[in-house]
C-alpha cells in the first residue's frame, strides 16, 4: 500500500498539530516546543505567505517530522518538497494532486469524507485517509460508522477536533491519531510563549488511543 510510511507517520503521537504560520521566525521555537512536549508530527498549512519558510526551518529541528498541510495543487506539492516537508496531508483528493505528490515521492495523507470517497482512495492504494471536515462531517458517531465496512482503511481525524472530544475520536478502532490546532492557539504563538505550548503538547501526547 501506498500509505505506509504516512502510517508510521501518524503512529508517533495521538495529534498531530495543525499550524497555521504567519510570522517565520517563530517556526524554529514552535517545532521545538512541540516536539518537546511529545508531538514530533507537524504539519504547517500552505495557508500564509510564511507557510514555506516555516517548514524550511522546522525541518531542521532534531526530533521533528514535517509535514505541508493543505496541498491543493500539484505547484504546492513541489513547493512543500523543496521547503523539506516530510509528508502532505490535503483536504481532500485529486488525480493530478496524487501523481504530484507520487512523483515528488512526497507521503500523502489524503483528505476523505465519505464511504465513496474513501473507497476510491483505498482502490489507488491509500489506506491512511485524513476524516475531514471531521465534526461537520458527522464527528466519531460517523466516522465510527463508515469503519464497519471498511475496516482495512485508517484515519486521522481533522478539523473540529478539541481536548473536550479528542478521545472520542482516538478511541475509535480506525483511528491512529487526530488533527489539532488547541496546541499552538495563536495568542501563546504570537506572545512566544514556547513553554505553555510545550505543556499543552505534552497533555495532548498523553491522550489514549
């Protein structure tokens, strides 16, 4: 299967935080807090100017394993493999974004919100699907659903995710891990304040799953 190194990737830590960069030189201290705190899987979203300096810089923090999160197009899947993203994870799916990434040897985790869609994917290979949008879509009562015929394909659920539903989702037996963006809220990110983020990774890497 296609999905086997993104699986190893989601195996690390129960969330994988979901980052939205505005500034760059907060990138380094970011990743290392977080890191620190428990979550080596990071994934920037190609959401801000800054998105692809920020993964430049975190691919160099020891520990780390970045990813470029929101590839809709093949130019961001060539941008975020010259930035050093490690993986990419998109909303959802398309053919020319799955050749980009295929070609770039990029590790996707590709963005799924029903049975069909998940179905297809699982027909070109992928058997590690992102759940999104994850509580718009249904929450843990749909994506538990869509598990009992389809108990070979995985998930990562993303967006809507939070500490107060987080465990819903993790308890699942076809999810590895979640998407979150509580771990780096932006208030503690703009004030640099590295060791509130670390202490609200380091709960987060304690979830069960």
């Amino acid at each position: 299967m296609k999905s086997a190194e993104t699986r190893a990737i989601c195996e690390l830590a129960p969330i994988v935080p979901v980052l939205v960069i505005e500034d760059a030189e907060h990138a380094r201290p970011l990743a290392e807090a977080l890191v620190a705190g428990g979550l080596p899987a990071l994934e920037v979203t190609l959401r801000t100017p800054a998105a692809l300096e920020a993964i430049r810089r975190m691919a160099e923090v020891p520990g780390g394993v970045v990813g470029a999160g929101t590839l809709v197009t093949p130019e961001d899947v060539r941008a975020a493999r010259a930035a050093g993203a490690r993986f990419g994870v998109s909303p959802g799916a398309t053919e020319r974004l799955i050749a980009a990434c295929e070609d770039e040897g990029l590790p996707l985790l590709p963005g799924a919100a029903t049975a069909s869609e998940a179905m297809r994917l699982l027909e070109l290979g992928y058997d590690m699907l992102k759940f999104f949008p994850a509580e718009a879509s249904g929450g843990a009562p749909a994506l538990k659903a869509i598990g009992a015929p389809l108990p070979q394909i995985s998930f990562c659920p993303t967006g809507g995710v939070s500490p107060s539903n987080a465990e819903s989702y993790l308890s699942l037996a076809n999810v590895i891990c979640a998407g979150g963006s509580w771990v780096a809220p932006r208030d503690l990110v703009q004030a640099g304040d590295w060791a509130g983020i670390e202490s609200l990774a380091r709960d987060a890497a304690q979830l069960r799953r």
